[in-house]
C-alpha cells in the first residue's frame, strides 16, 4: 500500500451484527428487482379490445375470453384489454357468441321488457332506439369517428292548430384531420329527415366536436346563401390547384410543386328579358279582298209592256277555264260595264249598278324576337394562378443527389402546361406566375406509400423485444453494480476472501515487520536476525505463494 492509502481516513464503521444482515436485505432486495424486471420484460404488450362497456358486458365479455383462455386486463371503469398478438381472436370470439350485447339501438326492444310496461316507455325506448341506430349508421361513414342523434318529436294532437313540427339534431366526432363535405352534410340532413315522419330537412341540425354549426338551418337565408358561394369558390380554387400538381407531379417528382389558386367569381344573380323587332323583313301573311254593289230599287227597270213581264233570258254555261281567264283589269271591267249597259239598252239585260265598292286587306308578319335570360351566380371572372417548382434532383456517378435550377425553356414549358390546365384567358385577364426555387429536405413530404406504413417501432415485435432488452440490460447492471459488491463483502467478513496484507519486497528484505492498520499496511523498526527468521517462517507458513513471489522477483533483481 502507498502512504496516501494508509493516510486516508477511515468512514463511519457499521457494527459487526449488522453486517450480515444488511448484507441478506441488499441480496434479497437485489434478487427481488431482478425478478421483477424479468417478469415484466416476459409480459407482453396488450391492445384495447373494447371500449365503454358497461359493467353486465364486461361481465360477460370476461367470462367469454376466460372460456377461450385469453387473459385481459381492465382499463379503467369501461375498458378491457387483450395481448396484442390474440386481440384479432379475442375479436372472433366475442363476435361469434354475439358480445356485447348491450350495443344500443332496436337490439333493446327485442328484450322483455317485462310485465306492466307503461305506452309512455314504449314510446321512449322505440325514439332511444331509433336514435342509437341513426348515431350508428352516420359513424360508418368515414370522416366521423362518433356521432349522437337527438329526436324531438312531439305528440300528436287531434287539434291542427296544436299540432309541432319535429326536429333533430346530430352531433358528429370528425377523426383527426378529417372534414365533412357539403354533399356529406347534406346526405346527413337528407337521411335523418327522412327516417322521421313529418320532419323537414330544413329542421336538422348538424354540429361537429368544435361547435361549428355544418348545416344551416334555412337555406334562403343570407347567411346559407353566402356560405354556399364561399364554399363554391373553395372547392373552385381547390380543384384547380389539385389539377395543376397532378399535372407537374410526373415531372419534378412528388411534394415538388406547390399551386396556388385565387379565383375571382361573381356572385350576382341577373336575369333580362328582351323582345326585338326587325321592320325590314316583312312577309304578307294574309289578303282579304271584298267588293260592294248597290243599286237604286225606285228606278223604273226593264221596258214598259208585255216584254218587261217575260221571264229572264235562260243563261249560257262557260268553259271550267273561262272564269278564270276573266280579265280583271279595269279597261274590262269598263267593257263589261258598257255592255251591259248596251244589253240594258236593247233590253236584253239588266241595267248597270249604280254604286260600286271595293275594299282590300293585306296582313304582313314583321320578324319579332322574344328573349328572357336568366345568369346564375358562380361565373368565373378572373385566375391568379401561382406556382413555385423545386429544382430537379438527379443523382451523380457518386450517388450523391445533384439539384439542378430549371432552364427558361423548361420553365416557360411548365408555365404552358399550367396555362392549359386552368383555361388561361387573357382577355378575361387571367394571370400565371411560375417560379423555380429549391425546396428545403425537411418540406418535401414523404411519398404516401410510407406515410401508410406502420412504423417499425410501432410493431408488437419490436415492443416485445425492447422490452426483453431492457430487462436484460437493468438485471445486468443490478448484478455488477449492487450483487456483486454485496456478495463480495459477504465474503470479507466471513474470512473468505479476507484482504491479504500486501508486502513490497524492500520491506522483507529490511527485515521489517508489517502490520496492517485501518486497511494500511505500516512498517515497524528493524528486527534482529532471529526474529526476522521467525518472521520469514511465519509468512511462508501463511502464504507461501506470496512469499515464493518474493523470492523471485528477488532472483530477477539479481540476474540483471
């Protein structure tokens, strides 16, 4: 030992009674942590089988998976538990003996509800029945994690003026990062007012978990109208922008393109009638001619006598053609005229009329125009496209990633691309900005084949291995750290293993006797030559080895 040793203080000394015990509590309490963390690492990970039981379900889902020989494990006041590795047969189980029950909706009116149940409770468990299966076919769908259905329907009355309309409304839980459309919204409204009697779809309402009111109560009102716009140039600007990074996403690679889309509708409603004449083009639709005579009947006709008393003078019949070869001009007319009064003269005819009137009626149809125009809301006014594109990545002979800018062909190739895909109109004064800058690692997304992989931490085997790891590694460091000393001193203070005083061979050779104090080993004066003798008889009597040690290590001395 070094004199800095053999200076060095001794600690505060336990009593030699309490030694042994405190060493079988440290060795006890030791071997007790190792067996636990074996223990643990040996237990395996368990998965959430059921949720909101009640107490009769978790009964019977417990006795079910005692009966198959699937431990569980309580999770809180409602949930039960299985080994990840037997949850899908632990499902299997449940569902071939029908478990749970107690799953709401018309399940319960097939109960007995037993004897002298009131029509009030009839009518209670059929509208909490119809609810629960209405909640239950809205979470099918897929955005809604939950949903609760709340009927108001009052009673019939005979009188039409008591009578209520009912109402409903429906709260959803959307899944994280999931939102409802309006067609979704709508088919809500639509299947709940529906599954009621009497109950308007006007009448439904729909709120999410953040309190925002998805359906509006009238769809006239000012407020609905203008959420219906909005939501129109939403979904405008969204499905142009979602056109344009399907398109560019072949040629820069995927998350490498960003588009932005403003677009600018007009939301005015206009309607205009119109009707047009045009005076030149006339067409005669229609002719009415009529012709008048009249004669005086106190004027004396015919010639006095025997031949004025005569019958008439029997007519000749025409050829069918010679009515119409009649002349009709006024020069015949004028001969007709003179002969009949020629006729008149010689008193073989009638004498000529006195009055002679002739009216004419012409229709014309003038071209007319009659338009009504009716221009719906939501026309497109202007596009403010923007697009920024990362450079393209190639990779080197090195392997090494290269980011090249894009030439200006390239660009204004982009640019085209993006022009055609929005239906760019220049006259409409649309604007496309395409830049290229590079892209930072950390805001590219990863490609959506990984983001629907599972991690590789997250896996059941993983877990179960970690696990069995760090068991491993803590029962280790018990054992070198805590045992082991412990076991050690139990050693020392038996004798088994007693520390030996160590002697530096200068010591023998002086003849000195050595004694060890406080675990220090401390040198006496010189003895005479018999007592060194004895001294030396001693040490090869209790360690020979040591002493044979000695000797060579004198031997070596002398040999160099």
């Amino acid at each position: 030992m070094s004199a800095e040793a053999a200076s060095l203080p001794a600690g505060p000394r336990v009593p030699q009674a309490l030694k042994p015990l405190l060493l079988l509590v440290g060795v006890a309490a030791a071997v007790a942590a190792g067996v636990m963390v074996v223990l643990w690492s040996r237990t395996p990970s368990y998965s959430l089988l059921h949720a909101n039981l009640s107490a009769k379900d978790q009964a019977e889902v417990a006795a079910a998976l005692e009966q198959a020989g699937i431990p569980y494990r309580l999770e809180g006041t409602s949930g039960m538990s299985v080994p990840t590795d037997k949850l899908n047969e632990a499902r299997l189980k449940l569902a071939g003996q029908g478990l749970p029950e107690d799953s709401g909706g018309f399940a319960n009116i097939a109960k007995d509800p037993g004897f002298g149940v009131s029509q009030f409770m009839e009518g209670a468990r059929y509208q909490h029945a119809l609810e629960a299966e209405l909640a239950r076919t809205i979470a099918s769908l897929r955005p809604v994690e939950g949903a609760r259905v709340h009927l108001a329907v009052p009673r019939e009355s005979a009188f039409v003026r008591d009578r209520q309309p009912a109402s409903a409304s429906v709260f959803v839980q959307l899944k994280p990062g999931r939102r409802l459309e309006q067609e979704q919204i709508r088919a809500i409204v639509n299947l709940v007012a529906s599954s009621i009697p009497e109950l308007e779809a006007s009448r439904v309402t729909v709120v999410d978990q953040q309190g925002h009111l998805l359906s509006a109560p009238q769809a006239d009102t000012e407020l609905a109208v203008r959420e219906r716009q909005l939501e129109l140039t939403r979904r405008l600007e969204e499905e142009y922008a979602q056109r344009i990074e399907a398109l560019l996403t072949p040629l820069v690679g995927a998350g490498r393109v960003r588009a932005q889309v403003v677009a600018q509708v007009d939301t005015s409603i206009k309607e205009e009638a119109r009707e047009q004449y045009a005076p030149d083009s006339q067409v005669v639709r229609s002719e009415q001619i009529s012709e008048t005579t009249s004669r005086d009947a106190s004027r004396p006709q015919g010639v006095p006598g025997s031949l004025s008393n005569q019958p008439p003078t029997p007519g000749t019949a025409l050829p069918p053609n010679a009515a119409a070869k009649a002349p009709a001009t006024g020069a015949a007319a004028g001969a007709g005229t003179a002969a009949a009064q020629g006729a008149a003269a010689d008193g073989t005819g009638s004498p000529p009329p006195d009055n002679v009137s002739r009216q004419s009626t012409r229709n014309y149809e003038i071209d007319r125009t009659l338009a009504y125009t009716k221009t719906p809301s939501g026309r497109l006014q202007r596009l403010t496209v923007a697009v920024l594109v990362d450079n393209l990545r190639t990779t080197g002979p090195d392997g090494k990633v290269i980011s090249k800018p894009l030439t200006p062909e390239q660009l204004e190739h982009i640019t085209q691309l993006v022009k055609d895909a929005v239906g760019f109109n220049a006259e409409r004064g649309d604007s496309v900005n395409v830049v290229n800058s590079p892209f930072r690692e950390e805001a590219v997304p990863p490609p959506p084949d990984e983001l629907e992989k599972i991690p590789l931490w997250e896996q059941p085997f993983v877990r179960d291995i970690a696990k069995l790891v760090a068991g491993m590694i803590v029962l280790l460091v018990l054992v070198l750290s805590v045992l082991r000393p412990l076991v050690r001193a139990l050693l020392n203070h038996t004798g088994v293993l007693a520390p030996r005083p160590v002697l530096e061979p200068e010591t023998v050779a002086a003849g000195g006797a050595a004694r060890v104090v406080n675990g220090a080993v401390q040198t006496s004066p010189p003895l005479a030559y018999e007592q060194q003798l004895a001294q030396a008889r001693t040490l090869v009597s209790q360690d020979p080895k040591r002493v044979a040690q000695v000797v060579r290590t004198w031997v070596a001395q002398d040999e160099e």
